[in-house]
C-alpha cells in the first residue's frame, strides 16, 4: 500500500483550498457505481431533507434494497433509466467535504456504454474504479481501466466494494489488489491505490470501518481529498489556441482563449503555429486587470506586437518548443456513432479550436478493449477503438494527447448529420506538411486551357442504376466531341474492371471508389479535358468531397433524376432482379440507401425524354 | 488581486470559455436573463468574457407579467448601468386568455407564459443559440444535460439525441431549424453562485435577503403578496414576517422561508447549516415525478 502523497498545499490549505477534483466512478454493471455515489453524497451531508424524502418515497417504488434507501436511486436520473435500474448517460454530481470540492462522472458499465464513460473521463483528474470483492476483476475491469489509461488519467482509486459479502475479506482484498497491479502494470497510472468498503452501509467511504480492522490506510474519501494532481502542465511548454477575436475598436484587438499548457508572460515572443509568424505578448488582459502572466486554465485575452494574420483556430506558442504542424497524424480513435466509420469519408475534426476536413486514411490496427489485443480492421463500429491515420487538407498543429490533451484531443463530427461521431487522441504527426512542397510545374492548367480553347470541367452524373446516367453521358460526349473537345468518360463498371478492381460494395468500398474516381477526374480536368463521370455514388458526402477537390463553376453535378419504379421496370443489367431475389447484396435502392442531391447543377427527368433531347439540354447550361 | 478560491476560479474560466465558443461559432446568440442570482452571475461572467468590448448578444427576458416589482427594478438598473441590449417578451396569445397563475394554475401559466413565449421570442428573433443559468445540480433530470443542449426543430429536447461531450470540445453545428441552449454554470452549485457572488460583489435582487413581508401561508408555504393581485381565500389574512428567497421565479409560485439573513454572510452561512433544498420554493417541480424532465422535453429551460 502506499502512503497518501505529500501536497505543498497541506499546511496552508483553508477550506476548500485544494480546490476542485474532477473523478469518474466505473466499474461493471452490478458493482455498486451508483450507491457508491449516493453514499459520498450521503455521508458529506449534501443531501437536503427533502431529497430524502423523495429517496425514501423512490426507494419504496423502484427500490432494490428491501427497507433501507436505496441509495443509488439519488443519482439514477432519468425516468427511462430508473425504470429499467441501469445508467445509460453519463450523469454529474456536486458535493463537497469540509477539504475539497468534487464533481463526480457517473458512467455506466456495460461495453455498449464505452463511449459514455470515455466522455466522463475526458473531463476527469481521476477515476474511481469499483470491483465486486465477490467476483475479482472481470472484463469490464481490465476494459475500463484501459480506457482510463487511453484518456490520459494518471490516477485511480480501487473501491474493492461489497467487502462485507465475502468470507475472508483480508486475503479477497489482497489477492485483487495484487491482481491489479499486475494488469495495469503498463498503462501508466501514477497513483494506484485500493481501498475495501461497503457502499451501502458506509464501511472506508468516509470513516475508517471498525468492521475491517485488517485494513488500516486512508478511507475512500480520505484518498480523494488529499489526491495530489498538481500536475506539470504548468512546465509544458504554452500552448494558446485562439478562440475568439475581440475587436471592439480599431484601437483594440485582442486574442482571447484558454491556455491549455505551460505559461505566458507579457513580453514573451510568440509564434502563430501555421503561419510561423512571430511577434510579442504586450499585454495579459483580463476584466481584473492586466496580468503579468496566465497559466494553463485561465482563460484571458492577449493583445500582439504585430498586426499579424491570426484567426480563431491559431495556436500560440514558444518560437523554441513549437507543435508540430502536419497534414497527417497518427491518433487513437474511439467510435462513438451508431453507423460505422467510414475510411475515406470527409469528417469535420475538432482539434483545439480549429475546425478542419479530416479523412480516416487507414486503420492500423483495432484493440480489443477486453483483451488489448491488436486486430486487423477495415472499419471500427460503434464503441470500438482503432489506432488510425489521418489526414486533412491542409495542415494542422497537433501535440501528441498525452503531454498535451489541449492540442492532441479532437473530436469528429458527421458532415451531414453534425453528429459528435468519434473523439480521437493523437500519438503522432507522421509528416511535417512543410517537408512536402508541391512541385511547381510551368505547364500549368490554364495554358492547357488556352492550347484547347475551351475550359476544363467534370461533370458528375449521379443516380439510381439503370437511370441513364451512361446513356446520356455517352450522348453527351458524342456532342462534344464534334464541337472539337477534348473529353473523356469515366464510368462505374468501367472503372471497377481496373482502377477499382479490389473494391466490393460495402459502404465504406463505395467511399473509396468515389474517392480515387474524384482524384482521377482531378488530374484530368487539370489536364484540360472535359471529364464526364458515370457514377451512381450514393452518398451526399462523397459527392460533396469530390466537389470540393475542384474550384467554383469547375464540377457540375448533374441528377439524373429517374424513379425507382422506372428502373426496376427497366432493369437493362438484370440487377434489380437479381437483388430483389436476394442474390445481389448492398444494392442501391433496394438494400442501400441512395441520398438525392439537394443542390445539384441539373436535374434531369428522364422519363418522357430521350437521352439524345437530354443531352441538348445540358449541352446548353454547359456553356462549352 | 484575485480572492477567488482556485475551485471558483476553474469554474469562472470555464464558463468563460463556453461563453466564448457560442460567440465564436453561433450566428445569433442571445442570453436568457431572468433576473435570478444565477442570471446575474452569468451575465457579470459575460461581461468578463468579452472584456473590453461588451458581450456580442443581447439579454431575453421572458416577462410573465408576474415578477416581483423589484425584480424588474434590478433588471433595469443591471442594464443601464452597463448598456446591455434587452429584449423583453411576453407572450401576447397569454394575455389575451387572460392566463395568470392565478386564475390558470402553475401548470398552464408555466406552459403559456414560460415555455412557449419561449419558443415564440426565439423563432421570432431567429435566435440560433440561447444561454441560460440551469445548472446540473439543480435537479436530477438536469444531472445529465450538456453543456450544449441540442434541439431538434420545434425547441425539442430529446435525451437520446444529445452529443457525448469531450474535454471542452463543444459541437456547436446545427443545420436550420435547429438550436443549442447552452449553459455555461452547468458545473456550478448553489453555493458556488453565492460564493462567487460574494466574491465579485454582483448585485442581487434584495428579495433574496430577510426583510420583512406581508405574506400568507397556503399548502404549507409562505407565499408574498406583491399586490393586489393575489386574491386573499376565505379567512386569509396577510401577515408580516420576515422571509427571503432562495429561487425567484414567478410570484405567487415561489415561496418565502423564514429567515434573518440579510447579507451575503448570513446568506452562505444559513446555506451551510440548510436541510431544504433550493428548488422546494418551486411549486411547478413537485406537480409529478420527474416533472422537470417533461418540462424539458416540452422546451422549458
């Protein structure tokens, strides 16, 4: 067992004077998270009598614990959840003893809730990890203290709870203690402390229990007032993502953001971590006065020698101890949305308060969360966590997550949906962007334009099989080329006996074929070729990717906008058939989903028209 | 010279950074201001944030035409004194029914008068971002709630879509139709709201200090007169006392307590030795179980 750590504030701590810990509470389904809470809350004396009273009224209800409170019903919150006696969100808990100030994460157990305890502990300086003394340590305990480890916290306390309900609770306690240690041998806590207690009746949560006269360190409570996390972030060196420009006069512009590491002093020359631009901090303003100089948490605003370019999404730093600024990282990932990750797909990264396109490049390896194990993976589902590359279209400044969680935690968001779908940590850049410098070429896009005299341009036909998209594509070209234009057509099938032969059709192959079909198209327009593209691509995204790769009025979207009924009736492959016999798998339409365009360029309705009469029509909006 | 305790100081700067993400990221935030203490310390951290320019949004409140008389006093003089923008709406449909807490009960006057003039002044001013000072140890249903609250279409609060929320990583994308309410004291106590407030030296409105009022005692609860308004039942007859508040929200559905706090000192020190919890006062939490998680799912702050 080891000693409770020495903190400098010990002697000259008044109330409250170590300030606030933030810890999580984990540990698997029945080990007794919530009663454990209830209990601290309970025992602090935070609970006012009429809380109680609506305790002891819930506990007759939905209680499980026969006449006592039931305790755990003070902080399982929602209605749908202390129904079902299970705890689906993470939930947050304010209490305070006469030493310190907490805010507790509660978050549920089971492996489908991975990603609920990863956001409690995203925000936590420590964590509680419950075992049931009965059953030692299950998987759940070696997932959570995992992602514990994965998260970045360096403290843990071991509730060894329900010791009350095991024979020789002595040698139970020790052997899980010495089970623990061992496990968590590599995962990098710098306290590992365990304690046996009974939540529900109170044993080593707030007082020493006179029932365990075998175990005389610290209680629970004990452990996390005196819990010394004044960590370095102090000594990191400073980290100043810019959050928001303050500019209220011509005579005033100010930077203002949250330090996320180390300090920064009036006087210090900084540099702007994209640009490399350097200047000085004149002034620390806050509404308090100026300061001589903010430390890792304050948030303040800064004023800058120079007039320099500088946005939200700028990271500040030391000219000498820099982030590194890269088009490419590597980060683990954790999976938090219902519909699988997407390698290829365009996401939104939150990095700092920078807000970028990002990609999944490829999956290194997945981890098992149980065993730790590394497995191949194409994908990552729901709750699973993968060790990726990534890459953005312009670089960013990243930190690896663990010497500097402000600048190396991101999180993705879906670009359709704006859902929170992954929250990543970045071990490392792979390339420093500034290594890579594009190759000037003299014979450029424009003065291939002008040998052609006529612009470049790809058009993307986008719809159901069986649509026409081909037909008219084909028409369309014939018309260009007797007009004496330079064209070329890509096509789906085409490109799929080639290019594209290892891709199937799942939805994340589909991402991929878009993608290499929409860099392929690229380097043609560039070439100066009019490049028409057959592609049924499904998804809005990977339209909207490929889009992006091209300038305005260079990509035209065409819907070839033909009903479902239509095609089926058509049916010119025999596909619809097939699939609708169950032979054909992931067939748009019928099994998979096809998003229309909302915006596109044109829309054709085929029916009632000829292919020919369609490509006049287009031919006319083109403006070749 | 900085006196806050390092525990009020991480919440301050918190709070400041989630005041300055809206700014940044929303197109048109405003601040929801209902005159309370939490109110009054969230619009002096607003102050702070934006420091020296003003906050970039206007102040909301929601008037039910049934505040105490020196709460719209305090309002008024907060907002001269630092020249903020208000606006203040109330629902016209309400009043033209002729709803009151009296005549309709605390149910619909809430539902008419709180949570849909809500809606209405949001979608009215087109309002994509809305603060406001609910904090999570408030009550249980609030426990869960994000920082940045999602709202479907129609201000719905739905606990299944909500975003996991990381680090201070805030996801503050919304297509239209959608809005975010977002609360930048979630991680705050009732103490913590006092203790800063004494701290800071922000004004209070003085019904949260002992002073003594008529009042009248119904269902158990010391219920203040503020007017005429209040129609006296057979036999009632007001009676001076000496109460304070510890919420304020609508009169008559707030309740006084007995108390000779009457300063910021009595008030943390009456707090500390309390065994009632701050939201007993409300007479709109207790009308079923888990009556504020349908509240919010309706759209109520």
């Amino acid at each position: 067992m080891q000693a409770l750590p020495d903190s400098p504030l010990a002697s000259d701590a008044p109330k409250a004077g170590r300030g606030l810990l933030r810890f999580l509470t984990c540990g698997s389904v029945d080990d007794g998270k919530s009663t454990l809470i209830g209990r601290l809350l309970y025992d602090c004396g935070n609970l006012p009598d009429d809380q109680l009273a609506a305790l002891e009224r819930d506990s007759r209800k939905h209680g499980t614990t026969g006449e006592d409170l039931d305790l755990a019903l003070l902080v399982d919150g929602l209605e749908a959840e202390r129904e079902q006696g299970i705890t689906i969100d993470v939930a947050y808990r304010y209490f305070s003893s006469p030493r310190r100030a907490f805010i507790v994460a509660d978050t549920p157990g089971h492996e489908q809730y991975t990603r609920n305890m990863a956001t409690g502990a995203s925000n936590a300086d420590a964590a509680v990890l419950l075992v049931d003394a009965r059953k030692g340590l299950l998987v759940q305990t070696r997932r959570h203290a995992y992602l514990c480890s994965l998260l970045g916290l360096r403290h843990v306390v071991v509730a060894v709870n329900k010791i009350d309900l095991v024979a020789d609770g002595e040698s139970v306690f020790q052997q899980i203690e010495a089970d623990i240690r061992a496990f968590t041998a590599s995962l990098g806590f710098i306290t590992l402390a365990a304690v046996p207690v009974s939540a529900r009746f109170g044993d080593n949560i707030s007082t020493p229990s006179s029932r365990l006269p075998w175990y005389t360190g610290p209680t629970l409570l004990g452990w996390l007032e005196t819990l010394d996390i004044t960590h370095d972030r102090d000594h990191s060196p400073l980290r100043f993502p810019v959050q928001y420009v303050n500019r209220p006069n011509v005579d005033f512009r100010g930077y203002a953001g949250t330090v996320s590491s180390g300090v920064v002093r009036a006087g210090d020359p900084v540099v702007v971590a994209g640009s490399g631009r350097q200047t000085v901090v004149t002034r620390i303003v806050t509404a308090d006065g100026d300061l001589l100089e903010a430390r890792a948490g304050q948030a303040v605003t800064l004023t800058l020698e120079d007039e320099i370019d500088i946005a939200r999404g700028d990271v500040l730093s030391a000219p000498d101890t820099r982030p590194e600024v890269a088009d490419q990282f590597a980060a683990h990932l954790l999976w938090m949305a219902e519909e699988e990750l997407l390698p290829g797909r365009p996401y939104l990264m939150r990095l700092g308060t920078a807000t970028v396109p990002v990609r999944v490049t490829s999956i290194r390896h997945k981890v098992d969360v149980n065993s730790l194990e590394h497995l191949a993976a194409r994908t990552l589902h729901l709750n699973e966590v993968g060790f990726c590359n990534l890459s953005t279209p312009t670089p960013v400044a990243v930190d690896p997550y663990t010497e500097f969680p402000g600048t190396g935690a991101f999180i993705l968001i879906d670009r359709q949906t704006n859902a929170t779908v992954g929250a990543g940590m970045v071990s490392f850049a792979l390339r420093r962007a500034t290594n890579v410098h594009r190759q000037a070429l003299t014979v450029d896009r424009v003065a291939r334009e002008q040998l052609n005299a006529h612009p470049a341009k790809a058009i993307w036909f986008t719809g159901l099989s069986g649509s026409g998209k081909s037909t008219i594509a084909n028409a369309l070209e014939q018309r260009l080329h007797a007009q004496g234009i330079h064209t070329y057509l890509l096509d789906g099938d085409n490109v799929r006996h080639g290019l594209n032969r290892d891709l199937g059709f799942t939805d994340a192959d589909r991402v991929e074929n878009i993608r290499r079909v929409g860099e392929v198209a690229k380097l043609m327009t560039d070439a100066g070729l009019v490049v028409l593209c057959s592609f049924i691509s499904p998804f809005r995204a990977e339209r909207q990717m490929v889009r992006e790769l091209f300038s305005a009025g260079e990509f035209v979207e065409v819907f070839v906008d033909t009903p479902i009924e239509e095609c089926i009736q058509r049916d010119p492959k025999g596909l619809y058939a097939r699939a609708q016999a169950g032979k054909l798998k992931n067939f748009t339409g019928i099994d998979s989903p096809y998003e229309a365009p909302e915006h596109p360029e044109l829309r054709i309705d085929t029916q009632g028209r000829t292919p020919e009469q369609a490509a006049d029509q287009l031919l006319g909006v083109l403006g070749l | 010279m900085n006196t806050l305790s390092p525990h009020l100081q991480r919440l301050e700067a918190e709070a400041i950074h989630i005041l300055r993400e809206v700014a940044a990221e929303c197109a048109h935030p405003v601040m929801l201001y209902s005159i309370g203490k939490d109110s009054g310390v969230m619009v002096h951290l607003a102050l702070k944030a934006f420091f020296p320019a003003k906050p970039p949004f206007p102040l909301l409140h929601v008037d039910t035409q049934w505040k105490f008389r020196e709460m719209i006093e305090h309002r008024d003089a907060l907002v001269a004194q630092h020249g903020l923008e208000l606006l203040v709406h109330t629902n016209p449909e309400g009043i033209a029914r002729g709803i009151s807490p009296v005549a309709s009960g605390s149910s619909v006057h809430t539902q008419v008068m709180k949570t849909d003039a809500l809606k209405q002044a949001l979608d009215h001013y087109g309002f994509d971002a809305a603060f406001g000072g609910a904090r999570r140890d408030e009550e249980k249903s609030r426990a869960k709630e994000r920082v940045f609250s999602f709202r479907a279409p129609g201000h719905v609060w739905d606990p299944r879509r909500q975003r996991p929320e990381l680090w201070n990583l805030y996801n503050s994308r919304i297509r239209l139709g959608e809005t975010l309410r977002v609360f930048p004291l979630s991680n705050w106590t009732e103490m913590d709201v006092w203790e800063y407030t004494r701290a800071e030296g922000i004004p209070v409105v003085p019904l949260y200090f002992a002073a003594p009022r008529p009042v009248v005692k119904r269902e158990g609860q010391w219920i203040v007169r503020d007017d005429e308004r209040l129609p006296l039942l057979a036999g009632e007859q007001p009676e001076m006392r000496r109460v304070r508040f510890r919420s304020l929200g609508c009169y008559p559905l707030s309740a006084a307590i007995d108390s000779d706090a009457d300063t910021l000192d009595d008030i943390i020190e009456e707090m500390r030795v309390s065994r009632s919890s701050e939201r007993a006062g409300r007479l709109i939490d207790s009308d079923e179980a888990a009556s504020m998680e349908k509240k919010k799912r309706e759209g109520y702050f």
